[in-house]
C-alpha cells in the first residue's frame, strides 16, 4: 500500500471500495481511489512533489508558494532530499542503494 510515497500494510478491504490500513499501529480507513495499491513493495525510491503554502514559522515571506520534493526509500521509509535528477539513490539511513522510478510522481 503506497500512501504519499510511504508503504503501509493492508489490514481489510470493505465491500465499498475502501480499504483499512495500518498507519503507526492505527486502523485508517481510507479510500481506494486515493492510494495506490501494489502487489509487492517497490524496490525504487518513490518520488514525492508536495506544493505548499509557506508559514512565517518557517522563515519564509508569508503565502510564499513552496514545493517540496523528496525521495522515499524503498526499504526503510526514510525521505531524503535529492538534487537534480539522479538515476539512482544510496539511503544515508539504511545504507541502500536503489534506483529512482521516475515514472510515478506521488
Ligand atoms: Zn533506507
């Protein structure tokens, strides 16, 4: 289950299209349209552009558009930031080194 470029195990799937997933040991009921499901984990980084309002709290001008890109490992979770457009990425976390799916923008 690939959910904003994390993986989170499928616990139920309901007759109305949703499904239950377990996020930080919690059941969430979420839409089956809004995640993508997958039959096994990927072995990619996932790709993540978030677009976002900057906060004064952040050190920014106020209502300043800011995207957000970051890489998500396929074996640990953890996000990393990246520059440019790397074929391949090494987890400074758990020391993987994966390819970048470039294909799929989360
Ligand atoms: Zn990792």
């Amino acid at each position: 289950m690939l959910r904003r470029g994390a993986w989170y195990p499928i616990v139920d799937e309901t007759d109305d299209g949703k499904v239950v997933i377990e996020v930080r040991k919690k059941p969430v009921r979420v839409s089956r349209i809004d995640v993508a499901v997958r039959e096994s984990p990927p072995d990619r980084w996932s790709i993540v552009v978030r677009t976002g309002l900057l906060r004064p709290t952040l050190g920014g001008r106020e209502g300043e558009e800011v995207t957000t890109t970051y890489a998500v490992c396929p074996q640990c979770q953890e996000r990393q930031d990246f520059s440019g457009k790397p074929d391949a990425l090494k987890c400074l976390r758990c020391k993987a080194e994966s390819q970048v799916d470039w294909s799929e923008i989360c």
